[in-house]
C-alpha cells in the first residue's frame, strides 16, 4: 500500500509482519526426518522437526489409499530455565518464551515446506525447546489456534503436551479441559536422581508430579504417556523398572522408553540394546504398554539443541 503514511507503514512492518519466520538451516536424516532452524524477526532461532511415522501405501493401480503420516515437533521457548543435565538446549540458558503466533507458525511453515496439503491432519507434540507449561498462556493460545476449524483444524487430541513436571502447571491445564494428550518427562524414580537429571524436581518432586497426572482428565481411550530417557548405569537396570511399576500404580500410564543421543561435551552414554529390552520386558510382564522409541534423525543433529548449537559455532 503505497497510500499511507511512511510511519504507519514501519508500525505495520513490525507489528503485523506476514512471515514471522525463516528458515536458517535445515539437515535431512536418511530415514527422512527433517530438522528446520527457524529464526524469528530478533534473531533468536529455534528447532522444529518433521517425523514421517509412515510412508503412503499405494494400490496395483498406483492411487493412493493411505496417505504419509507426520508428527511434528515444535518449541515453545527459545532456550529454557529447566535445565536439564542431558539436554542440550539447556546450555544456552533461557532467553524468551514465543508468542502464541510464532508457536503456529511452525506448525504452518513445517507444512508448507513439505508440501503438506492445509486441510491435512497431522500429530503436534510440544516436546521441542522450552518448557510448554513455562510458557502457558501463549501455549493455550496456540493451541486453540491450531485447533480451530476455521485455522488449522488439528484436534487438540492430536496435540501432545509434553512437560519436565510443573505440577501446578499440569493442574491448571486439567482444568482447561482441553482434549489434550499428556507426556511426562519422567526419567527418573528416585527423587536423587531426578534432582541431578531434572534440578526442577526440587521444586516439583515426583510425589506432586504423580498426584497431579492422576487428576488429569484423559480420554477414556488413551493413556498418559511417561517418557523416559535412558542413560547407561544410570537409571538402566531392571530394579529401576520394578519402582517405576509401583510409582506408576493406579495410572492408565503407556511408556516409552527413549535411548539418550551423545551430545559434545556430556558424560552420559547411551544405554545397550540388551538392558533396553530387559526393563521394557519387565514393564510389559506386569501389564503395562512400553514401547522403545525408534531412534530417528541419527545421522544428523538429533538431540534438541544440536542444530543450533552448530549453526552458532559454540
């Protein structure tokens, strides 16, 4: 519009801008996860990831008769205050949450990138950088955006919030009665551990984290999923896996096992195939659903944080 004001013009630019967002670095994996830096208007950047869960089946006749299915992965904070030992993204401190916008626009550039038709419904899991719940209010936002049927139309069964443990945080958001699915990054049984693992549990220890997932409202027809990160010699063995049974009691509780990505610099090590299988065996012997999460993204920069940290040189 070349009929207005020159400083209406800079107030519009920088209040209403119509790309939030670009991509500063992307990496491919062989499996076909794609890892996207996205950097907003200030030059913070964040990380996003596309997961194909599955390929498109195609009939005698080469028609489609299932399409792909994605997951995406989103950030809600550049940085984080959790600071977690094994997460990378925590080595950078805390710098801003996202608004509730610069939270859609992932979701929306993720589809655009990738061709993915508007009207297409994928999975969101909110397990990118940053705490979700430390970032509540442009979280909801979000969601209720990406969710609307005039907007996105993603059901807010399809998006997962997961969450190092902010129990008044997972009350509250009980409360909302969003439709939502919940994720807990438990990774630890032990209060000890945990402290080392998550120093947040201080704050918010696994006795308050428990109280609150069993008063959160859950679809009859799903479960609440506990992730758990597992590092070799450190919450690997089966004696581990015998506590979280009983922590666990009471719970329509599905988890997933998750085997820790090496980063420069940290102390911890991946854990062997074999104890991963003995502490899954063992969870489903006493009827609990544990699935190991397929590693993906391993040839590029897969834990959160990677991608950042090189394209910053640090």
């Amino acid at each position: 519009m070349k009929n207005i004001p020159k400083e209406l013009k800079e107030t519009l630019s920088k209040k209403f801008p119509l790309d939030t967002i670009k991509v500063k670095n992307t990496e491919i994996s062989s499996d076909g996860t794609k890892k996207y830096l996205f950097e907003y208007h200030d030059n913070n950047s964040v990380e996003a990831v596309l997961l194909r869960m599955k390929e498109k089946e195609l009939n005698e006749e080469g028609q489609v008769i299932k399409s792909e299915k994605y997951t995406f992965c989103i950030s809600s904070q550049v940085g984080c205050k959790v600071g977690c030992s094994f997460c990378l993204t925590a080595k950078g401190g805390f710098i801003r949450n996202l608004s509730a916008g610069e939270i859609v626009a992932q979701v929306q550039y993720l589809k655009k990138l990738n061709e993915i038709p508007q009207n297409k419904s994928v999975n969101i899991v909110y397990m990118g950088m940053g705490e979700p719940l430390d970032n509540y209010e442009n979280l909801i936002k979000a969601i209720k955006i990406i969710s609307e049927l005039d907007g996105l139309a993603i059901s807010t069964k399809r998006q997962t919030i997961s969450t190092s443990g902010i129990s008044s945080k997972i009350s509250k958001l009980g409360n909302e009665n969003l439709g939502v699915q919940l994720a807990i990054s438990l990774h630890a049984v032990e209060d000890d551990l945990r402290d080392e693992l998550i120093p947040m549990n201080k704050a918010y220890n696994i006795e308050s984290i428990i109280e609150a997932v069993k008063k959160f409202p859950i679809d009859t027809r799903k479960k609440v999923l506990f992730e758990y990160l597992v590092i070799k010699d450190k919450n690997d063995s089966v004696a581990q896996a015998k506590k979280l049974v009983k922590l666990l009691h009471g719970i329509e509780a599905k988890v997933n096992l998750i085997y820790f990505n090496p980063f420069e610099g940290t102390t911890y090590k991946r854990p062997l195939e074999e104890d991963m299988k003995a502490f899954q065996n063992y969870l489903l012997s006493k009827k609990i659903i544990c699935t190991i999460r397929e590693s993906k993204g391993l040839d590029i920069s897969a834990a959160c944080g990677q991608l950042k940290k090189k394209e910053e040189g640090q």
